[in-house]
C-alpha cells in the first residue's frame, strides 16, 4: 500500500507560478512511475505530466513548456513546478504511482490539491 499527500497548491494570479508536491509513504518510491493528473469542475480526469522510475518525463501538450515535472528518490516525493500559469489551468491537481508487475497493475491516487489561476 502507497500513501500520497499532495500539497502546495492555491490561488496564484495568471503568468505566476506555483510548485506542487507529493510524498509518498512507500519505502520503494523509487522503483514507481509517478504522474500528475488534474480534474476541473464538469470535466474528466486528465494526464498533466509523467515521471519514469528511469527519469523520462512526458507532458501533455496543453503544459508543455510551462510545467516541469520531477522526483526526489531521497525523500519519496514527486513535484510538478508550474509557470506561466493560466485560467485554463485551474484544477484540483492528483498525484498518482503506479507500477505493472507480472501483468499485475498497482496504481494508487493522493486526495488532491486545489489550484487556482484568477487575478
């Protein structure tokens, strides 16, 4: 079992920036793919950014270029580093590991926090 709390979100005025974390309780963080997601309100769930165990990073193009995403093995904790934040971008923001093993899927989701781009 994997615990993720994510923190460091808020309200941040457009073209700021904000970075978001998330610890992870697992004593093998290291070995996980780690992913940000993000929901806003009467929309789906979508995939913002992903971390490998290797280091890899994919983005979706809506954040390309803005949001950077990376990990801290040492500490069990992903981050997602967000600039030139915009309206578009408010969302409450996931955190997510998962791993597949022997065709078996172990994926586990933090309670998300809220981030709010307005002046």
């Amino acid at each position: 079992q994997v615990q993720l709390v994510e923190s460091g979100g808020g309200l941040v005025q457009p073209g700021g920036s904000l970075r978001l974390s998330c610890a992870a309780s697992t004593s093998i963080f290291s070995i996980y793919a780690m992913g940000w997601y993000r929901q806003a309100p009467g929309k789906e769930r979508e995939l913002v950014a992903v971390i490998t165990s290797g280091g890899s990073t994919n983005y979706a193009d809506s954040v390309k270029g803005r949001f950077t995403i990376s990990r801290d093995n040492a500490k069990n904790t992903v981050y997602l580093q967000m600039n030139s934040l915009k309206p578009e971008d408010t969302a409450v923001y996931f955190c997510n590991a998962g791993r597949v093993v022997f065709g078996l899927k172990y994926n586990y989701w933090g309670h998300g926090t809220q981030v709010t781009v307005a002046s």
